[in-house]
C-alpha cells in the first residue's frame, strides 16, 4: 500500500470535523463568560443555555410553535416549488417569453422579503398569511432561476430531434427538459428550504406570527436571555436538519446524475 493510500485511508471523516467544529464553539461559549470576557447577562455559558433548552423542550407551549413554524415553512415552500418548476418551464420552452420576463425577474429577484413586512400586515394582519407571502416570495426566486438555467441547459441537438420527430409539448417536456431540469430543480429546492427557514424565523420574529421566531422574540423582550439563546440554538438545529433532508432527498432523485455518482464513489 503507498503512502497516498495511507493517508486516504486515516482522512478524518467530514461529519466528524464538523462536530469537532460545534464542539469547540460550545467550550468557547462556556468559558467566555465564565472567564469574564463577556458580560454573562448578555451571553450566559452553554451549559445554562443547554439547560433552559432542556426545561423549554418539556413544555406544550415550545412543541405547539415548532409545528406551527414547521407548517409555515413546508407550506411555503412547497408553494414555492411547484410554481417555480411550472413557470420556469413554461417561460424557458417558449423564448418569447424568456425575452419578455427577464427585466422583470431581475427587477424583482433582489428586492427582499423584509422589505413586504408592511404591506403583508397590512393585507393580512399578523397571522399566518403574513409570513407565508415573505417565504414563498423569497424561495420562489430560488426555484425559478434553477428551472430557467436547466431548460437553457437543454441540448439542442436532443430538442431538435424531437421537434423532428413531431413529440407533442408535454412529450418533449417529459423526455427532453425535464430530464436536463431536475437537477437544477433540485438545487433550488436546496436553496428555498433554507431560505424558506429563515423568513419563516424572521417573519415570526418581526411581524410576530406563531412559531418559534415569537417565542424567541418574546423572550428577548422579556429578559430571558438563557430562553432566547435556546430559541437560537433550536433555529440552527433546524437549519441543519433541513439542509440534511434537502440533501438526502437529492441524493435519491439524482441517484442517477454523474454528480451524485461521484459522491457516492468518493
């Protein structure tokens, strides 16, 4: 065996960095204010933090907001998807389309989603609603520029052939774009579910809709600073377990991609 095979073989796995990395910053966190490098007021250890975590997770109040936020965000985001492949590629199959929207779309793309709170709660007050219309707004332009690239991404040779071969437009959909699609589809289904995550958490923070992000909100302005940093913790371990899914859920839809082939290999 050579010693590029060696050190192949002792490579630290990356799951493992990465919990060495969570690992560290929860020693920093802990010593930091137990060292007097930060006020504890305002940055208390991990372990009081863990423990109000620990005393939140026994309650019917924390369970009631994590689906609450849950319902938010699939709903939203399933939202999201299904209009952004639709339209995607209806307007990257017909170019006239693709001419007309594209000022439009790059007008509209960067405007965030913060900047609706007003006019959400004006029109639908600080439920649900309100939060849905930031997510679906901001994960929707994840989704449709994925679609647009894969349709674009089309080989001409193969559109060409069914053109010639008179395939109806659902028939060439099927069998020509959708096959180039779906992996550019998937990549912006990654992206919105984090997107999707963070307005939900934002947009129940600011407007104050049910979920998590109240909760959190609630406990900063009350002064229960241990409370407030467990809401934290509990929207990164969110964060992360979506991110998990989202690339599960790629890996058997894509089994088939070169890409996710290599990974596997790999």
């Amino acid at each position: 065996m050579t010693r590029t095979h060696r050190l192949a073989g002792r490579r630290t796995p990356a799951w493992a960095l990465g919990l060495a990395g969570v690992a560290v910053l929860l020693l920093v966190v802990e010593l930091a204010p137990r060292l007097g490098l930060v006020d504890a007021r305002f940055l208390p250890p991990t372990s009081r933090i863990l423990t109000a975590l620990g005393e939140r997770l026994g309650t019917p109040e924390f369970w009631t907001a994590l689906g609450q936020t849950l319902t938010t965000w699939v709903t939203g985001l399933a939202i999201s998807l299904v209009a952004g492949v639709v339209l995607g590629v209806v307007i990257g199959s017909v170019p006239v389309l693709r001419a007309v929207t594209a000022s439009t779309i790059e007008f509209l793309r960067p405007v965030p989603s913060v900047a609706l709170i007003p006019v959400a709660v004006l029109l639908y007050g600080t439920g649900m609603v309100s939060t849905l219309l930031l997510v679906v707004y901001a994960s929707f332009w994840q989704v449709l520029v994925q679609v647009l690239s894969g349709v674009r991404d089309v080989d001409p040779v193969a559109s060409d052939t069914a053109r010639s071969y008179r395939f109806s437009t659902l028939t060439r959909i099927r069998t020509v774009v959708w096959p180039t699609t779906l992996p550019y589809a998937m990549t912006g289904l990654r992206l919105a579910a984090s997107v999707a995550l963070i307005l939900t958490v934002t947009g129940e923070l600011l407007i104050g809709t049910p979920g998590i992000g109240k909760l959190l909100g609630v406990a900063q302005s009350s002064g229960a600073v241990e409370s407030m940093y467990a809401y934290v913790v509990v929207a990164g371990l969110l964060g992360v377990a979506v991110n998990v899914l989202a690339r599960a859920l790629e890996g058997r839809v894509l089994f088939w991609h070169p890409s996710v082939r290599g990974e596997v290999a790999a």
